[in-house]
C-alpha cells in the first residue's frame, strides 16, 4: 500500500448525490467515489486497460478529499443546453408520435396537414419540424424550440479555490492522474501537485476513543454505527467506492447500500455580501468518539506541508 497525493484547483464543480433526478444541488465535498472514478479513469489510460478492470482496483482503495479553502455554493444554477443532433429522432415511436400530435395545436396540425406532413415517414427528425414551424411562421416554434433544446437537469455548482485529494492505494504501482473533470461534464479542474507517500501509520482505534480527521467521516459502514461528532457537524449523505462497480454490473439494489451519511470537516457561517445573506463553508478539524473499531491512517503530506489523520472504516481497508 501506499499514499497517493494531489492538489486540484477546480475553478466550480457540481457532484450530485448519485441518482438525484432531474433538479440536484451539488454535494460540498468530492465523495471517496468520484474521486475513485477518476483515479481509475486515469489509471485506465496510463495502463491501457479497460476502465472496468481499472475501477476494481480503486475499489478496493480508499479515497478522501480534504478542504484547503472556504467553499460557496452558487446562488446561480446552470441550466444546460442540449444541441439538436441530426440523427435525433422526432418519433420513436407510434405511441410517441401519438403524443406528440395530441400536444400540437390544432392551427399547426391543420397547417402540416395542408402540407402532406401529417405523417411519421416525412418528419422524421426534431429538426425538420422546427423548419417546418418556422416556414408557416408559427408561435409554437418557440415552445418547441424550448422544450426540445433546454436539459431538463438542473444542476448547482460549488465554488472553492483548491481542494486536497487523497487515496491509500492498495497497490504500490505509479501511475500519472489525467483526469479534467470531477464530477459533471462542466466540471474543470487542474492538477497542481502531485506527490506518492510511501511512509505512513495505519493504527487500528478501538471503541471508546477520541479521534480527529482531517477528513469527512463516515457515521456508519458495513451496517455499523461507526462513530458520533463530539461537536455539532454538518452530515451530508456520500458515496463510498463501491457505489460505481455495483452500478456497473447493474445491482440496483446493492448499490445504495454504499451510500451512507458522513461528517463533512466544514464549518457553516452566513455572511452579508452585497445586502444578502451568503453562506461560506470553512475547512476545520473533525473530532469523533469511536463506537465500532476504526483505523487511523496518519501521515506527513508532502503538498500541505504538515501531519493530516484521516478515519477509515475496518472494513475499507486495502487489502
């Protein structure tokens, strides 16, 4: 096993709580799979393996984000924008292209009927009725023209400075981190430092102690209550590693029992800018009492230049 260590200096990004449909806020920190995802993204490339065999590696790794900076979530959402692509098909179906006529008003319907085009065989793509409604200079062009190119996902983004991630690899092998995005596909990120962490402690903490992290916590694993905050924290639901495998073999079930309630190593302020109330999160310390054995991985971080101790569950540990 080893260490590895990067700094990121994301611009915004937007994670979403896996299967959060259609209108998702963004998660504050990069859970342990997003992070693996990543990795093993990464490591597929660098090998040239396939991305599958590459994740079963990372799951059984574990990762961790550590906040460096405060972290804002936008008051703004980005509402995507979805090109028409040429072979986009208005009707799939019959049913669906029964649908669609029964939407269409009456005064359209009439017009493309006058034309010959009130048939599945001459409108064959979104983009010739849009010319269609176009042509015969029709208001329900705009409604289309709305409701076809606008995304119905709706997605808010968070902003931070820099943002430390972490993996206790449970392989020795380097490999170089390419990834430029982490978490949605408008999510930006460059990689500023990169490091690899061959010394460091694992020590097993058995229940009834107090421990700190650097990183978030997770309050239960493995069906195990794990841990309780000493102080009043912010809990937000995160994904560990195993999530992506089970979703990739198509467990529907097993999956979510890999996506479990965490303390997250922030602390909420509202602040007055600009006459409005904006909340900023700052990094800080978690402090835990153990309920169920745990480890303590500790280690001197050559990029943050000083000692960081991050609480794994036993039974995430690499094996």
């Amino acid at each position: 096993m080893r260490v590895l260590e990067l700094l990121a200096s994301p611009i915004f990004f937007s994670i979403r709580l896996p299967e959060a449909y259609q209108v998702a806020t963004s998660l504050l920190l990069p859970p342990p799979s997003a992070i693996s995802g990543a990795l093993a993204y990464s490591y597929a490339i660098w090998k040239d393996v396939k991305f599958q065999d590459s994740l079963e590696k990372f799951v059984n790794s574990w990762c961790f984000t550590i906040p460096c900076a405060p972290i804002i979530q936008s008051s703004i959402i980005l509402r995507r924008l979805r090109l028409l692509q040429a072979g986009e098909s208005f009707a799939r179906s019959k049913k669906e292209w029964e649908r669609i006529l029964k939407k269409i008003p009456s005064n359209v319907k009439s017009e493309l009927e006058k034309r010959g085009l009130l048939d599945r065989s001459k409108l064959r793509y979104r983009h010739d009725f849009l010319r269609v409604l176009k042509d015969i200079r029709s208001d329900y062009y705009w409604r289309y023209y709305r409701e076809t190119l606008f995304d119905a996902m709706i997605r808010g983004y968070v902003f931070t400075d820099s943002l430390y991630l972490g993996c206790l690899l449970s392989f020795e092998e380097e490999f170089m981190p390419c990834f430029t995005r982490l978490g949605d596909t408008e999510s930006y990120l460059a990689i500023k430092e990169l490091q690899f962490i061959d010394s460091f402690e694992l020590k097993r903490i058995s229940k009834g102690n107090e421990i700190e992290s650097y990183s978030y916590v997770f309050l239960k694993y493995g069906g195990k209550a794990l841990v309780k905050p000493m102080v009043d924290s912010l809990i937000q639901p995160l994904s560990a590693p195993g999530f992506l495998i089970e979703r990739l073999k198509g467990r529907k079930r097993a999956k979510y029992q890999y996506v479990l309630p965490a303390i997250l190593p922030l602390r909420r302020e509202v602040r007055r800018i600009a006459g409005k109330d904006v909340e900023i999160f700052y990094p800080r310390k978690i402090r835990v009492k153990v309920l169920s054995e745990v480890y303590l991985l500790s280690y001197e971080s050559k990029i943050l230049k000083r000692e960081v101790s991050i609480i794994i569950p036993e039974e995430a540990i690499p094996r």
